[in-house]
C-alpha cells in the first residue's frame, strides 16, 4: 500500500521529499487515529487522509510568497522522456481538486464512489472534474505539441 | 436489450474508459464509437492519457520505500497501542497500488504460478457464462461446500462473506498440480466474480495483476497456497473483493 500512496503523493506534489512528507504524515495520522477509524475501506482512507494534507499544505503555502518551482524538475528514475514531462506539466496547470480527481481515477484506478467519498462531493462532481480535467490535460498537452512544431 | 437509440453522452464515454458503465450499455457505446470518429478519439486520447501517467509515475512503486516510512519505526513511536489493524493492511497490501500496468513485465516469464492463473481464468470464463450448471455445489449449501473442498483440495477452503456479492456455489477443478477449488459470486447486476484456489510452490508472494482480454485477475500465494480472484473489468473493485478476500483468510490464521 504505501508504494501506492507514494506514486499518488509524487504526482499530486510534483516534488519528491514533499511527496514522501505527505505520505509520512499520512501514515502516522492513521496509525495514531486507529480508533478513529469508523470501519470501511482502508485504502480509500488512507487516499483521503493524503489528499486533505495536501489541500491544507497548499492552503498554507498561498499565505507565503512562491519559492516552490511550478514545473517538474525532479529526475526520477525512468519516465525521462518528453512525454513524462508534458504530462507532469500538464497536471501542473490543473486546479487541485481535478488533479486529485484525475490521478485518484486514472492513476491509481479508485471507482467514481471512492474518489466521492474521498472528496467529500456527490459522484455527479467527480464526474465533471474528471471531466474537465481531462479535456484541459489534452488540450494542454496537444498545445504544447503545436508548440513545438512551431519552434521548429 | 438496451435501445440503440439513446444517444451516448460524454459522462457514459468517460464511463466507458474508467470501467464503471453498466455492462449492458457497453456494447451501446462500443457501436456508437464505430460510427463517431470524433469520440472514438476523444476516447483514444483519454487511453493514451492514462498510459502516459502511468509511464511517468510507475517507476515510483519500484523504488524502494525509504526508511523514514517503514511502519516498524513509525509504530516504534511512543503510542504503540494503535499497532492493528491499519498497520496490517498497509504491510499486507504492498503491492495494492502497482495493480494493472507495472505487472506487464511479470507476464513474460511463464512460471508454474502464471499457468496457475492461467488456468484459474481459464475456468472462469468456461464457466461464469453458464446458466444452468455454473457450479457443482450451489451457496445455499457453504457449509457442505467448504468441508467438500477443503477435504478434497488438503487445504482450508473457505467461500468468504463478500459484500454485495452471493455465493452461487463452487466445484472441484484439475490442477495442474492436483486439485483445485473453484467459488462463483455474483452481484445483483449479475456480474460474476471467482475464486481459485490451488496448491502454490511459493510459500507467500505479493499481490500481483493480470489482464487477458476482457477478464482479469488478482492473484497471490499465501502459506503455500494460490489464490486467484478473477472478473470482468473494474480493477477497483477486484482490488476490494481479493483484499476481502485476503483479510478473511488472514483472520482465520491457519
């Protein structure tokens, strides 16, 4: 399970040492609330425990001026070619609920009733954030295409 | 018969792709897409979309987790009452995550364990579309089911409790290494799951992924036996019926 909450954290951050802090903190959270845990489906808890830390990071982080770099820089491992970096810069441009939407459904194959529950939203907004998360991934990434076909 | 008239709207396309249409509209859909070329690219570049997400972020479930997320030290902090249940699950479902694409390349080298899920999805499909013989002894008698199996198979056989899914029942199998057990559940929409369990030369392995055509499985050793979870589509909800599954077979130690 925790590779998977991994993966998540990395593409919902987009930087690895804050990925693996919102997975750190995750994992504490939930082993501290144990008692909290009113029954049900662990791994969509622990997918909600991450996304709300990450909406509360993002939320203290917009009190402060931006340092954060917008675009994926990290190297990883593999996923080097150009097409991995369009794809992380086009999640980079997604508002936070569509990326989360996004990468919950496509990325680590959660059914449209967990990412609802997750949000906390009826399923009908799940589906437009889907939606419209996917319309403006392609259109970002078949722009950036264009783009490049015009440079050269 | 649904009406091929309704026309299908973008929601039931993004339904399409993410395996939650209800099986009856597929077909609908499929036809539709043969004749709109506009959404069948739509749809294409949603599939290509998700390819590529995978391509970038896979690699993340191969590196090794680093040692500040280890839940032994975690749960080493002060309040090691809360060890349980959450910290099972996270141990026991390494692999939970890497489900559908990372396991491609586990495919290639055929060992006795894929001929074992070979086999497993094999039976499913000879035998979930059947309507009248699917099973030799139907759920109503699980208690008779499981004393049969488990005597004949030299393992404990049991047909777990699934929610939203009923037994329908369960038969003896060939293995390729003796015998198997086969279970049949089925949802209220009909959509049927099953269970496969054989004698496995790995003692315990992870949970692994495996798709061929419409059908996929789940498939993992534990304690010296196999278990495959096989059904059609939603990886999602194959993920929960073979956790089900797995913490049931947990819970009763053995």
């Amino acid at each position: 399970m925790i590779p998977a909450l991994r993966r998540y954290a990395r593409a919902l951050a987009r930087d690895a040492d804050i990925a693996d802090d919102l997975v750190q903190d995750t994992l504490v959270r939930a082993l501290r609330s144990e008692r909290l845990f009113l029954g049900g489906d662990v791994r969509s808890w622990l997918y909600t425990i991450l996304t709300n830390l990450n909406k509360n990071r993002r939320r203290s982080l917009a009190r402060r001026p931006q340092f954060m770099p917008l675009l994926d820089n990290n190297a990883d491992a593999s996923g080097t070619e150009a097409e991995g970096r369009d794809i992380a810069r086009a999640l980079a441009t997604l508002v936070e609920e569509q990326r989360s939407v996004l990468l919950l459904v496509m990325l680590e194959g959660l059914s449209y009733r967990e990412v609802a529950d997750i949000q906390g939203v009826p399923i009908g907004t799940v589906m437009s954030r889907l939606a419209r998360a996917r319309a403006h991934v392609k259109a970002s990434l078949e722009g950036e295409r264009t783009a490049l076909r015009r440079v050269k | 018969m649904t009406d091929r008239n309704i026309p299908v709207t973008e929601d039931e396309l993004h339904a399409y792709v993410d395996n939650e249409l209800p099986a009856e509209r597929r077909g609908d859909v499929e036809a539709w897409l043969a004749s709109h070329p506009d959404d069948a690219a739509r749809v294409q570049s949603w599939r290509a979309m998700a390819e590529a997400l995978h391509a970038r972020y896979d690699s993340v479930v191969d590196e090794a987790v680093p040692k500040r997320l280890e839940i032994e030290r975690l749960v080493q902090q002060p309040r090691r009452w809360v060890y349980g249940a959450i910290a099972a699950t996270l141990a026991a479902f390494v692999v939970g995550g890497s489900v559908g694409w990372l396991v491609r390349g586990a495919t290639a080298g055929p060992s006795a364990f894929q001929n074992l899920t070979v086999h497993a999805i094999e039976a499913h499909r000879l035998y979930v579309v059947e309507v009248r013989h699917p099973v030799e002894v139907p759920g109503n008698e699980r208690s008779h089911l499981q004393q049969w199996l488990t005597k004949r198979c030299g393992w404990v056989v049991r047909a777990p409790e699934l929610a939203g899914l009923k037994l329908v029942g369960g038969r003896l199998l060939p293995g390729s290494a003796g015998p198997a057990s086969f279970m049949m559940y089925e949802s209220a929409s009909g959509e049927r799951f099953t269970i496969y369990t054989a004698k496995s030369e790995a003692g315990a392995t992870q949970m692994r992924y495996s798709a061929q055509g419409n059908e996929s499985a789940l498939f993992w050793a534990d304690r010296g036996v196999a278990y495959v979870v096989s059904g059609v589509g939603d990886r999602g909800r194959l993920t929960q019926i073979a956790q089900a599954v797995y913490d049931q077979m947990e819970k009763k130690g053995g």
